[in-house]
C-alpha cells in the first residue's frame, strides 16, 4: 500500500518538474522590441542571443522597412564584431544588402563606415596594409562627406595613414585635416580633427602649428553637461608643456599650469606643474642677470 | 485459507513503510537533506529580522578584520532608528571563497542586496557581473544626499562630496557610475613606543632617513635576556614594496625628465625600453643607483630571510617584541592594535625621508611621495534586490559625512566623504596629495625580462649579488628580448581594437536610439571615446617606434628640458620687454 501511495508521490514530484520544466508558449516579440534586447545582448557579450533577436526581427519585420534594415545592421555588427566567432564575410554581406536595399539611408552610411572599419582591424596584432584601408574610408566619405559616419570615415582615413608616418604622408594628411576644418565649419569632429592635426605638426616639427591645433583641440572640445567624468587635466598640462618646451610661450605654459593646479588639485602632475613654474621663473631670472 | 498471526494485519503496512524506504533510500536522504536545507535558510533568513522591521536588507562583505562587521552592526542600529521598517544583515564571507561565493549567488540569483566589490573575479569578469548583476548608480550619484542635509556638503551631488570624486565607482566601459565607495586606505609605519624608547632612548621615531637608520643600527646592535638580537624592522615579501615604494622607488623620480617622451607626466615601460635602447638612461643614471642603494640599506635592517616569510609571520615578530618597525595599511591598523592592547605602546609614522642636504640622496629627492586619493571599500546595489530604494537610502547613509565619519571611526580607517572628521589613529594615514612618484618601470614590458627581473631582484634583495652583478646580468638581456617584448606588447594594444570597436558599437547604438538632450550627450560621449579608443590611440605609439628607430640619441634634449631654441625664444622676448620698458 505505501509503496503505491510513495511511488504516486514520486510521480507527481517527476511530474510536477517535468511541467514546471515546460517553456511557456512566448508571443511572438515585436520588431522595435527584438531589436532594442538584440543590442542590450549585444552589449552584454551575449552575441548568440543578440543574433537570434536580430534574426528575429528580420523575420517579421517587413522586407525594406526601418525595422528591417535595423535587424539587418544589427546582425552585420554583431558577425562582424563578436568575438569569438566572427564572420566577416558574413557581416559584408548583409552591410551590402543594407546598402542595396537603401543607399541613402542613415544605416546605410554607418554601413560603409563599418566596411571600410573592418580593413581596418589588425591581423594577429599586425597593421593591416594601408592603401586598402584609405580607398575603403574613400568609399565612405566620398558618399556621405557630411555624414557624421563619413565624417568619421575621413578622420579615420588620416588616423590610418598616421599610424605608419613618414615624411609625405604626414603632409597629406595634414593638408587633408585643414581642408576638413575649413569646408566642415560646424562638424563636431573639429576638435579631433585638430588633434590629429596637431599630431602631424609633431611629427613634422611644426613647433607653433602644434601648440596652436592643441588649444584649437581644448576651443572646440565638446562638453557633456550631463557627462559626470570630464577631465580637462590632461588637456591643460599638453598645452602647458608644449608652451613651455617647444615653443618657449611662458606666459601661456604659466596660465594652463596654474589652471590645472586650480582645478584638479589631487592630480598626480600638480607637484611636476609646480616645479615648471618654478623652474621657468628660474631660468628668466638667470637671462635677465646675463642680459646687459 | 491460510491462518493469519493477529498482529499480521498491522504490521503489514509497517512491512511496507520500511520497504519502500530500504528500496528508495537515496532517493528519500536526498528529498529529506533538500527539505531541510529549504527550511535552515527560510529560518536563518527570518532570524535576521528584528521585531517591527518589514524590509531586510543583506550587505555583504570580506573584511573579516577587527572592527568591520561590528562597525557594519552599530551603523544598521543607527539607521534602524531613523528607519524601524529596515532591518540590516551582514553576509561576511572570507576572502579565499568569495569570488566563488560571489559567482554562484549573483548566478543563482540569491546574492545578497547590497555586495562589495573588487575581489575574487578578474577585472573583465567582474565588468560582466557589474553590467549583468548590479544596477546603474548614475543618476544617484549625480544628485544630492540627503543625509548631508544640514552639512556644508548639502545639495552638492554625492559624487562631488567624495574626496577622490567617486573617481574609482565610474567604470568607463560601462559608462555607469556602479559602486558606492566608504573608506580610504592608506600605508604607513607602526612602531613599538615602548621597545624603541628602551632600546634607543627615543620617545618618537625619526622621520629623517639617516637618523632613522642610526635608530634602527642602535636597535640592531641590542639583545634580549636571552641574547637574541632585536630586528628594527619586521618585514616579508608581502611588507618589502611598501618600503621600496614609498621610500626607495620616488628617488627615481627624475626620469620623468629624461624619458616621457609623449609628456603625460608619467615613465610608461615601452617609454623607458626606448631611452635605455637610444641610450638616453640607463642603469647608471644616478635616481636609479640611488633607489637600490637605500634599498641595501634598507633590507639590511629587517629580519634574516623576510623575502620567504608571509605577512603573520611578520606582523608576530612585531607583536611578539621582538621588532620596532612594521610598515602596515589601514586595513590591518585595527587588528594590530588589538594585539598590541594592554601590552605595549603603538605609535604611527610617515616613511622617513631624507634631508634635502643629504649627501647620498637629497638631491633625487624632489619632494613628498604622492599618494593617489582613492576610495575602496565599494558597494554595489544587486539587480534581484527587492528593495532596491531601501538598499540605496542605506548607502547613502553610509555615504554621508556624519554617517561615513562614524562608519570609519569605529573601524579605524579613514572616511571617504570631504570633512568627515578622521579619528586620532588613522590621521597619519592621510594621503600626500602633492608630491613626487616612481618612474623605473623596469620590471613589466613583457613576460620574460620581467621573469629575469623578479629572479635577480630576489637575489639583490637578500644580498645574494649587488647591483653592479644584477645590472650585468639583467641589462643585455633587456636590451636585447625588449625589442620582442615591445613589439608584442604593440600588437597586444592592436589586438584589443575589436574589442573597442565592439564596445563603440553599442554606444553608437545607444545614441542612435536616443532622443533629445539624451541623444546630443550620448553622441559627445561617442566622439569622445572614438577619439580616445580608436583615432588617436597608437599615434603614440608610431613616434615612440620612430624614435627606437632613428637609434642612439644619448645626447638629446629630454622632454622636459629647454633646448637652445626655447631659451634664445626667452632671452628674446626677454630683451623686446627690456626695449618697450626700459
């Protein structure tokens, strides 16, 4: 008798696990809904799960509308940027039927931009070559030069040719750097573009246009009220320093030294800007001695 | 029909029951042990609660040292007052287990309400966990506590009432403020009043280094009624960074001057490769010598074999009086005075530094060692806490400056929050905000001369070679496998590009999706980081090989040095100043 009776409790408990066990039937997510948890996924470093909702997606959303384009860029991103387990080829294919689907689409820009960017990513930690690379953000710009993507493709493109510096390439790019800043008045890539600009100057010993792009990089920098983690320290003490070393500006080195000391009095350099100041007062004090 | 015993019938039934548990015995031990291990933690969860209080909330931690968990109890009393509803339960886990503990409760989705951060898990682990597990404090932090409400911190945003800024809680891959910071930590020297003043005559240690040296020489030369001698300093391979870092290692201070090449006022490895490969520093630059000659004279002073001893035996050599010195952090100052209690006198004292006319090392050392404000002791709000709203009020309390002073003073650490006032103890413990730093990364280009390095800076630091013997055997190797190392070390930084690039992504996703002032501040936040982490990021890096590749410059104009064209600039500007005011 109890042995029925404990064999039936059994066969409950196996049951009631295999029930509770048993995926409810889901209704069928939404595009817009699919695609918002296929990038929440993505950026947890779920790429599976994020495939299957961009899959998802695609499926029901209607071929060549906004949600179906969006299904598509994010599943090229995710082939092409989950690691392990990239797909490059895989990733191409479906940035181009993005781009054949809609060529003026905004994700049809950021599509490019992607495409050239994945020229771009080294092999096994090594450049990759760099004409490749040039044409690809070529494609880019060329398409949406006033694109923020294009914009992007073109600082890019410079940062790419400065990664493997010589003498004429460095001149190239600083060339194309000032055509940007004049014809892109209102891009808000300006500040990059002088900091990249500024780097040529370095490499080209441009002593002045150097200092002059890196105020121009602190003029134009965008700031984020809303951003709690701005940090204007590093940009003061470039400043500081390139008036002081390279171009000899003291009454500029002083301002940007005292500005960090102001306003970021726990930073590590303060003790180092300090000493600058003192050391400059010095070293006047000592022309002036030897002066007539 | 066959005849039945009387009792048959009743024990029949019984037959069966043991029956049925001999045939199924695993199988019911495993449904009885998950019986009762279901109602053990139902009750120990219920015996938490205090009579009144609706909400429990679970904080869980590792330091098991003196003071915490006491602390921890006294401060969920004080909010119980405030807050009769709130009842606040320790989970204090020991180190050796927590990242398991960690993992298996945030997993298993039970992990407790309120959970320290910063041990157990690596780094990449750890993000995951915080993005998966632990709720965004952004919005939070941003705004003001309002148990600040009557303080000169009031109104201010929280973040801003933290000494270092809440700078350690932001995790910019997450771009989320996630942690809520409590304490700050601090190294320092105790020492044993009682036992220097008999051996020395002194009544307080010297803070200068020779007259630290000729105390700790006094002490040496001394026995004890059994004839032991007496150890100055109690140190172990734990102790011997602290004093090589705070006291040998800001003497190199001035390389600074001749190898940061990209200025941002730091000596990285590839930096320091590249002027030892172009010949601008080397071994015999004279801050370098002078680090590893107080470092002899240091070592000299602790006790036979400290390199092979752990930190107890240390720190019992210490209680034990048989040594004067220890160098300890905060998290251990609490501890070490419980077991000095009653049987001798404690002081605390900065690392001694030497004079500026010391004829051996003043003239390397620049200035105080600079100490990074930086807070720890960081709490994370679980995402499967229940009351989320509660969990944060009670960080917040602890986060205040009455609540944050009273917090540390009973632990002996020191607050976080700006003006909470820093017990008697712990007030040597303060950081230098202002002062010089290490710049001899000699030890950590790549995997195998950092191997030779420990190899032979184990060997110098016991007295096993000098460092003439060290440098002969360490610099060709350097020289020669750094090239590699450099190398390897570039592609490694080219390798992480896709994991930016991964990481770009989902910003860029997240302004696109975005509207209003939302989306401008997250397109900012992109440009940011795109400059950062992809445009400008191995630039540095080209004019650093460039460099390596235009070969020796010994004789070059360091960084940080005026060449003749900046001081005829001056001297020129200098001479139009004397013209236009005469």
């Amino acid at each position: 008798m109890f042995a029925h009776w404990g064999l039936a409790l059994l066969g409950a408990i196996v049951l009631g696990g295999f029930v509770s066990g048993c995926r409810r039937a889901r209704p069928p997510m939404e595009p817009a809904v699919a695609i918002r948890a296929g990038w929440e996924q993505f950026r947890l470093g779920e790429f599976g799960q994020a495939r299957k909702n961009f899959e998802t997606a695609a499926a029901a959303a209607p071929q060549g509308s906004p949600e179906h384009l969006a299904a598509l860029y994010g599943l090229a991103t995710t082939w092409n940027l989950q690691r392990p387990g990239e797909d490059p080829a895989q990733a191409e294919r479906l940035y181009r039927e993005l781009i054949a689907r809609d060529a003026t689409n905004d994700l049809a820009a950021w599509s490019w931009l992607a495409l050239a960017r994945m020229k771009s990513l080294p092999v096994a930690g090594e450049t990759p070559p760099l004409e490749p690379q040039v044409q690809a953000y070529q494609e880019a710009l060329e398409r949406f030069p006033f694109h923020p993507a294009g914009e992007e493709a073109f600082l890019c493109q410079q940062a790419a040719r400065l990664d493997q510096p010589d003498e004429t390439r460095t001149r190239e790019a600083l060339n194309a750097l000032k055509t940007f800043l004049r014809t892109h008045p209102q891009s808000p890539w300006r500040s990059a573009a002088y900091a990249l600009a500024g780097h040529c100057c370095a490499i080209l010993g441009l002593k002045e246009e150097r200092l002059e792009a890196a105020l121009q990089a602190w003029k134009t920098a965008e700031t984020d009220p809303a951003d709690p983690s701005q940090d204007l320290s590093w940009i003061y003490w470039q400043i500081a320093t390139l008036a002081e070393f390279e171009v000899g500006d003291f009454d500029m080195a002083r301002e940007y030294y005292r500005k960090l000391i102001a306003e970021y009095p726990t930073e590590q350099r303060v003790f180092l800007a300090k000493q600058e100041l003192k050391r400059m007062d010095e070293l006047e004090a000592q022309i002036r001695e030897e002066e007539p | 029909m066959s005849a039945r015993h009387p009792t048959a019938g009743a024990r029949r039934p019984l037959d069966a029951a043991l029956g049925f548990v001999r045939r199924h015995f695993a199988l019911l031990f495993v449904l009885a042990v998950f019986l009762w291990s279901a109602l053990a933690i139902l009750l120990y969860r219920q015996a938490g609660m205090p009579p009144g209080a609706k909400i429990q909330l679970r904080i869980a931690h590792w330091q098991l040292e003196g003071g915490v968990r006491q602390a921890f109890d006294r401060m969920a009393e004080e909010y119980r007052k405030l807050h009769p509803e709130v009842a606040i339960v320790q989970d204090a886990i020991p180190e050796g287990v927590y990242g398991t503990w960690l993992t298996t409760q945030l997993m298993g989705g039970t992990a407790s309400d309120m959970i320290e951060i910063g041990l157990g898990v690596p780094y990449n682990v750890q993000l995951g966990y915080l993005s998966r597990y632990f709720l965004p404090l952004t919005p939070y932090v941003n705004a003001p506590n309002p148990y600040n409400r009557g303080t000169p911190l009031a109104g201010l945003p929280w973040r801003k009432t933290y000494k270092d800024g809440m700078r350690n809680s932001y995790v910019e891959e997450l771009q989320q403020y996630l942690t809520v910071p409590l304490a700050q930590f601090g190294i320092r020297i105790f020492y044993n009043r009682d036992l220097l003043r008999r051996l020395t005559g002194l009544d307080e240690a010297p803070r200068e280094y020779r007259a630290f040296l000729r105390a700790c020489e006094t002490i040496r030369a001394q026995r004890d009624e059994n004839g032991r001698p007496y150890t100055p300093i109690a140190s172990s391979a734990y102790h011997a960074g602290m004093w090589d870092g705070f006291m040998c290692q800001p003497l190199t201070y001035g390389a600074v001057r001749r190898v940061d090449f990209n200025r941002d006022g730091a000596v990285g490895n590839d930096e320091l490769y590249v002027g030892f490969k172009t010949g601008r520093i080397g071994f015999d630059f004279g801050p370098y010598q002078a680090r590893f000659r107080m470092l002899r004279q240091l070592t000299a002073q602790f006790q036979t074999g400290f390199t092979g001893l752990g930190r107890d035996e240390a720190v019992f050599l210490f209680a034990q009086q048989r040594a004067v010195f220890i160098s300890t952090g905060t998290w251990d100052a609490g501890s070490l005075l419980e077991q000095a209690r009653g049987v001798f006198d404690v002081g605390i004292m900065d690392f001694p530094a030497p004079a500026a006319d010391d004829p051996e090392f003043g003239a390397f050392m620049e200035g105080p060692v600079y100490e990074r404000p930086a807070a720890g002791f960081r709490f994370g709000i679980a995402r499967s806490c229940k009351h989320p709203e509660a969990a944060l009020d009670f960080l917040r309390f602890l986060g205040s400056q009455r609540g944050n002073q009273e917090l540390n003073a009973i632990i002996g650490w020191i607050p976080a929050i700006e003006g909470a006032s820093v017990s008697p103890l712990v007030r040597a413990f303060e950081p230098h905000l202002e002062g010089v730093f290490g710049a001899m990364p000699v030890d950590s280009l790549g995997g195998e001369t950092s191997i030779r390095w420990q190899q032979l800076f184990a060997l110098f630091q016991v007295n096993q070679i000098d460092y003439e013997r060290m440098v002969a055997q360490y610099e060709p190797f350097y020289l020669e496998r750094g090239a590699e190392e450099l190398a390897e070390a570039i592609r490694n930084r080219r390798r992480s590009v896709a994991r930016d690039e991964q990481f770009l992504a989902g910003v860029r996703e997240l302004a696109m999706s975005a509207s209003g002032a939302e989306a401008a501040s997250r397109w900012i936040k992109y440009r940011q980081l795109t400059t950062g982490r992809l445009l400008a990021r191995h630039l540095g890096t080209a004019l650093l090989k460039k460099r390596l590749d235009e070969g020796r410059a010994a004789n070059a104009v360091g960084p940080y040095e005026f060449s003749p064209d900046v001081i005829a600039r001056v001297r020129e500007r200098i001479r139009a100043q004397r013209k236009e005011r005469p």
